[in-house]
C-alpha cells in the first residue's frame, strides 16, 4: 500500500513511568499481578523506592534544577522592559491574575445587582416595558480566556475530525481515492495557520452574515483555522490505519458476504481505532498550537491574545504574565494529550497494538 | 388676586409641573440597541471610553458597554464598517479618508472629538546624538524648544553620506500624526514624501521615508532600528524615554496649538439606524471628559491608574502619569509642565469643528492622498457630511436640561468653523473657509492644480 511518504507519524506514546507502572484498566494481567507485587513490598523495598525515585524523584530533581538555572539566568538578561522575570515574579504574577480574577467576579456580581435593581425600576415605571437580562461588560479574565481558548481549539478539532475520519477511510479503503487526495494532502499539510488566517477571516466575514450571530465571527474565524491545520495527522493516520487492516481479516469479510456497512463498522473502524486514536491526539496538539497563533494574529478573545495585548501593553509586569501564559499553554496541551490519550485506551481492545 | 384667578395660578403651577416631570422622563432616551461594542487602540486618549465605563456613566444612559483593544487603526476601521464593533475611538483622518474613498470607501462620521493635542515625536538615541550638537541652548544650558525640524539635517545628511535610508513611522497614512510630522518636517525644510494614486507609499521624492506602524509597537521598532523616529500618541513617546531607546524632541502641542485629535467614529447608517443610542453614548463620553478636566486636572491621577490597567492601555502608572498629569519629560530627567497637553473638555474640545475637517483635508491635498485639486466648496461639502456638531449639541442640550452640565460650557452658536489661527510651528495662518488660499502659502506640498505624475509635481 504506497500511502504518503511520510504518513508513519505515529509518535511512540511517551508515558510516564508511573503510569506505565500501574496497571493498565483493560489489562486482565492486573488482577494476578498483584499479590506478588505486594509479597515483593514486604520482602525488598528497593524495586518500590527505584520506582519511586524515577518516576517521581528524577523529574523532581530536574524541576528543581531547571528553577534554579532559570533564575540565575533570567537575572542576567536586561530587556528594554526591564530583566527576563525568574520563577518568584512568575508566581507573584499568577497570583496577581488570580486576585484579578475574583476583583473581577465580584464587579460582575455586582453589575448583576445594578442591572436587576435598574430592571425593576423601569418596571415600576412601566410595567409593559421589555426587559433583557443583559451579560457582563467587563473584561475576560485570565481564567475566561483559557477557556475560550479551549472552547474553540475544541470546536476547530471537531470539525476536522468529523471531515478528516471519513476522508481517511476512504483513502485507506480505496487506492484510487487515495491517488486522488494525495496531491492535496502533501500540498496543503505543510501550510502555517498565519498563511490561512486572512483568507479565512475575509471568507468567514463574507459568507457568515447574520443580524444576531450565534457564534461571533472571530471565534468562527479561529476554529476554522484549527480546523484546517488540525485535519492533516488524522487524514493521514486514518488512512494508513485503514490500509494497514490484516488482509485475513477483509478476505475473511468477503467470504461472509458482509454488507458495506457492517464491514465498515465491525471491521474496519474497530481495526484501525489505535491509529485513528493517535491521528487525533496528534491533531489536537497541533490545533491547540495553531490556535494560540490565530488568537494572536487575528485578535480573537482567548490566550493568544492575552499574550498579544500583554505584550502591547509593554508594562513592568507583562513579560512575567506572558511567561505565566506560556506556562499555561504547556499545561493545557499537555492535559489535552493526557485526555486524548484517556480516551484511546478506552476505545481500543487490548490498550496498543 | 380672585379667587378663580388663584385657583388658575395653581392649576398652572400644577400644569407645569407635570410637564417639568414629562420633560424628565423623556431624558430617559427609548435607546434602539442597549448593548454595545466599542473598539480602542491602546493610547491615553482612548480615556473618555474608560472613564465613561468605569465611572458608570454609560451604565447612567442604560447602556451595556464593552470596551475592546484593537490591533491597529486598520482593524478599527474594518470592523466599524462590518459591524462588528459599533463604535470606536478613531483617528481624525479616518471618517474623513473613508468617505472621499482614500483606502477603504466607507460612510463614517463623527459628532465627537475626543481631545485636544496629545501626540509627540520621537527619534532614537543615535539622532538624537546627532541632533544636539546643532541645538540651541538658553543661557542655563537648557535646549531651546520648540525643536525646528532644521535641526534633523546633520542626521539626515549623515544618513545620506553613509547610504542608508532615514525611516520614520506613523499610525496610519490619514493619522493626525502623519499630518503632523509631515507639517513639522516641511516647515524645517525637508521634503516627507508625497502621495500619488498609484504609489501610496507616501514616500514620493521624500528625503525621510515614512511608513505605518501600529502605536504600541513602536518603541520596540525604533529600538530595533527598524525606524529611527516615530510620531505617535501616549504613552508611546514617554515609554521610549522610560525604556531608554529614544528621545521625545517635539509635541504636537508646539506644531500646532490645540489641535484635534481623536474622534468617537461610527458609521452613517449605524448613525441614523441607532439616533439615540448615539445620543446616549455622547452625553456619557462628554460627562467623562468633563470628569477628566475637572478642578485643573484633580482627577487626572485616578485617570491614569485605570488608564494602567492591563484591559485599558496597560502601561506602568509612571508612564501614563508623566504626559496625563500635565507634565511631558522630553529627557531623561527633563520633565516640562505641559498644561494642555491632553485636553478632553476644556476650549470646548469635543465640539466637531468643520474647520477641524477641513484642515485635515488641506493636508490630504497637501501630500497628494487626494491627487486633483478640488474648490473650496468641495472642502466644506465633505466636511459637513462627516462632522455633525448637530448631533454633539443634541446631546449636550439634554445634558443642561438634566442639570449634569452647565450652559457656558458649549459652544451653541458656532457656526462651526474656528476663528483663522496662526498657532502653528511656522506662523502661517490656517482659515477654515479658505483652504485652497492656505495649500498656496505652503512652501512644500501640493497646490492648486498640481499633481503627482511619474514621481514628479507637475503643474496643470
């Protein structure tokens, strides 16, 4: 099956230690693994504490050491907006986002009791009078751009994956399907969201025209380009996991006279699941990357701009919020990978093939 | 008095009442649209916006207001005209270049202007350098300002010898500031750069080339030596001083005395769609510039402490203070009291002043974003249907009649056009009526019927 060159982009799954130390939920090996596992504890410690140490002590140790080199160094470099911030201003600015955060609940709330005192007025001045509960019009909170920013990586990444599952059948199904797309797949995969942005903002603008939008245009405007970035991985490992099928297994299809459907669904898509499984996983770290990219380009509400406006407000503190974004960014990648990764073994027989 | 004359006398009293209390429910305008979206660039004279939100005065007129930064003046002005913001902090030049199509065609106006003066010029250390060798000093050593653009000549012909280009950026090619630098460049004898219909550089034969670069972004510009100058608005001019990257050698207080500079912008038909939602915001926007000024500036420190907010401007309070409070330091350490540098209220500075559009145009024609010449009728025709003083004094009455402002404190019976003023860096008198009499007494710029062909100024 000659698919893209380069389709192997099944990325071994880096699992921690501990989690690859702990029994697996499918593995039935679990249940009479244990009470050795216990025997071994009241006999020898030290297979528990080398376990222990490296799947909690090295990256402790390197943590510690990176703060350290981190602080040290950051000292040292002068910016026009003063030093690179080391870990304490990065703390203290969280912190600081945080107290923003609940100052900001609290004029929401009361906003809310102006508002309703304002509504009850006008009620008793004319009981006929239309009223609307009318939303905030403070600023978004650091909190409330991460999760707009998770709102739309996962709206853009729905899309593609309702585009991209299909397509990759297909393509793994059919040789000739697979010719077909090949061209556009290798043209258009290398592509940066900051090359799509303004042909999708002028599209969206265009073609989305509605006196009360259910979904405001800039955020259109992101998902979409999640969208078309994030397509690419699933495509291409949908396909090859289709493709890679054991022949027996669609020999054996034939000779049961199977239905397109039945073959599809009892075969087909549970046989290339890990693959398709690893396909999103990789799709979804790329959407949220290009995302943040969008956001700061395009001006859309989330963390990207966040980061832009930080960085145009060019105050004492903003290298040092930019760094907490950064922070964050990492986090939330690494904990959507962690939930794709949830996800897989619980959708595929026998964790990995 | 009778009887029945008493008891007429009450009935009337009482019949006046009444119509005192009606007169006081109508204040409550029956807004069209309630909840609204208003778009900033990052700049202190954004702070009629702030104010008006924070002090709860948009609240007062029953509107929801969200107040959105925006990339840069381009992104303003397309999001204006789709719609998607409502209303927005503009630069003078941009109702006034979309409506007579120069860059995007589109029917903006204005019936605000949001403050007086509140730009500066700033060139980079190593001009700097270059510059004050020539400079005049006073007897204490101190440079004597205003700082003619003579004095960029050692530069430039620095520059020249070694074959580099001399880059200076501003906002936006119809920015006050763009007008500004140009007035400021011509009148010390160099040459900014002309416009034409197929070249929109605006670099034509200049002996600087002037490009756009959006406010925020240029002290990190010129300390990238991408640009060696930049005219732009605050905080940007003080944070090259705080950063150490530049030095701030004029304010447009000394180009030009009190001149206009932003205005609250919306579209036409937004405009005629929304009357009294317009109403609303402008009677808020002038309580918030009436806030601003009050008791000789008493407020201006709170002003620049919101104004520091990361939502808002977002630079350091010091930084936003030195040119908010009435001071501007041009050095380090040199700090000056420039009174009037913001004025949001004060020499009735939101009033929309035909003249105001009309020397905006002149400078249009002056560097060729307008190619042909036009009559003086044509000046006043665009100028009339982008300023609407009508609607500001509409909402302005219902603020007297609200006892929320007082009567002397606007300009009613102007006929919109500002006395002839000579405040300008080289003394030549500006009369709104005449603009075409004003383009001939300039010594560099367009003119009559000339135009820009081939890169040359052809007469016609």
């Amino acid at each position: 099956m000659s698919l893209p060159g380069n389709a192997v982009m099944k990325e071994e799954v880096v699992v921690p230690s501990a989690e690859a130390a702990a029994p697996g939920p499918t593995a039935p090996a679990a249940a009479e693994s244990r009470p050795p596992a216990r025997s071994a504890k009241a006999r020898d410690l030290r297979p528990m504490v080398m376990t222990l140490w490296r799947s909690v002590g090295i990256p402790a140790v390197a943590i510690v050491l990176f703060l350290f080199i981190w602080s040290r160094l950051s000292s040292g470099i002068e910016t026009s907006l003063g030093n690179i911030p080391g870990p304490a201003a990065v703390w203290s600015q969280t912190q600081a986002l945080w107290a923003d955060h609940l100052a900001e609940r609290e004029k929401r709330a009361a906003f809310y009791q102006r508002q309703e005192q304002r509504n009850a007025a006008r009620l008793a001045e004319d009981p006929t009078a239309k009223i609307v509960e009318r939303k905030y019009t403070g600023k978004p909170t650091y909190i409330d751009q991460i999760f707009t920013s998770l709102q739309t990586v996962f709206a853009g990444f729905l899309l593609a994956t309702i585009i991209a599952v299909p397509v990759g059948i297909l393509c793994g199904l059919s040789k000739t399907v697979n010719r077909a797309f090949n061209p556009f797949i290798q043209l258009f995969k290398p592509v940066s969201p900051l090359a799509w942005l303004p042909i999708v903002t002028l599209l969206v603008s265009a073609l989305y025209v509605s006196e009360d939008p259910m979904f405001a245009k800039s955020f259109v405007t992101s998902a979409i380009t999640v969208t078309l970035c994030s397509l690419w991985p699933t495509v291409i490992n949908t396909a090859l996991g289709v493709a890679s099928i054991d022949r027996d297994l669609l020999n054996v299809a034939k000779v049961l006279q199977l239905g397109v459907f039945t073959r599809l669904f009892k075969l087909v898509l549970p046989a290339s699941l890990p693959l398709i499984f690893t396909g999103l996983r990789l799709s979804l770290g790329v959407g949220w990357m290009v995302l943040i990219a969008s956001e700061m380009l395009a001006q859309n509400p989330g963390l990207g701009k966040f980061i832009w406006d930080e960085f145009q407000n060019g105050s004492s503190n903003s290298l040092a919020r930019i760094m907490v974004a950064v922070l964050t960014i990492g986090f939330v990648g690494f904990l959507l990978d962690r939930a794709m990764y949830g996800l897989q073994s619980l959708f595929t027989f026998g964790a990995r093939r | 008095m009778t009887r029945t004359g008493k008891f007429f006398g009450a009935v009337l009293l009482a019949i006046a009442q009444l119509a005192a209390a009606a007169g006081a429910q109508a204040a409550g305008l029956k807004l069209e649209k309630e909840q609204l979206k208003l778009g900033f660039i990052k700049l202190t004279d954004m702070a009629p916006l702030a104010i008006a939100y924070e002090k709860g005065y948009f609240e007062d007129e029953g509107l929801y207001v969200t107040l959105e930064p925006q990339a840069n003046w381009k992104v303003i002005l397309d999001r204006i005209i789709t719609g998607e913001l409502d209303g927005a902090h503009m630069l003078a030049g941009q109702p006034l270049g979309a409506t007579i199509g120069f860059g995007t065609k589109a029917d903006v106006i204005t019936a605000f202007s949001l403050d007086l003066n509140g730009n500066a010029t700033t060139v980079s250390n190593e001009v700097w350098a270059l510059m004050k060798p020539a400079l005049q000093v006073d007897a204490k050593g101190k440079v004597v300002r205003p700082i003619r653009a003579e004095a960029l000549k050692p530069a430039l012909d620095k520059f020249r010898a070694e074959g580099k280009p001399f880059r200076m950026a501003m906002v936006f090619p119809v920015s006050t500031h763009n007008f500004e630098l140009r007035y400021w460049l011509a009148a010390g004898g160099i040459n900014p750069g002309f416009y034409s219909p197929t070249d929109v550089s605006g670099q034509i034969r200049g002996d600087v080339l002037i490009s756009v670069t959006p406010p925020p972004q240029m002290p990190a510009t010129l300390e990238a030596g991408t640009i060696n100058g930049y005219s732009v608005g605050e905080p940007w001019n003080q944070q090259a001083i705080a950063k150490g990257v530049g030095v701030p050698v004029i304010t447009d207080f000394e180009i030009w005395r009190n001149n206009p500079e932003k205005v609250f912008g919306v579209t036409k038909a937004w405009a005629q769609k929304n009357p009294n939602t317009h109403l609303a915001v402008l009677k808020a926007l002038i309580r918030a510039g009436m806030w601003l000024d009050a008791n000789n500036g008493a407020n201006r420190k709170e002003a620049a402490q919101i104004l520091s907010r990361p939502e808002y401007v977002g630079a350091d309070y010091r930084v936003i203070a030195n040119s908010m409070t009435g001071t501007f330091e041009y050095t380090k350490g040199e700090k000056l009291p420039v009174p009037d540098f913001n004025v949001f209220f004060r020499y009735f500075a939101n009033y929309p002043y035909y003249s105001d559009a009309v020397w905006y145009l002149t400078q249009m024609r002056r560097w060729g974003q307008i190619p042909e010449g036009k009559p003086d009728q044509w000046y006043q025709d665009v100028a009339k249907s982008v300023y609407r003083p009508d609607i500001y004094l509409q909402a302005a009455k219902l603020l007297v009649a609200e006892g929320k402002a007082k009567k002397e404190d606007f300009p009613w019976d102007s006929d919109g056009y500002r006395a002839p003023t000579k405040e300008f860096i080289d003394g030549i008198e500006y009369d709104g009526r005449k603009p075409n009499e004003y383009l001939a007494k300039m010594k560099i710029g367009l003119k009559g019927t000339e135009k820009v062909e081939n890169g040359n100024v052809v007469a016609r």
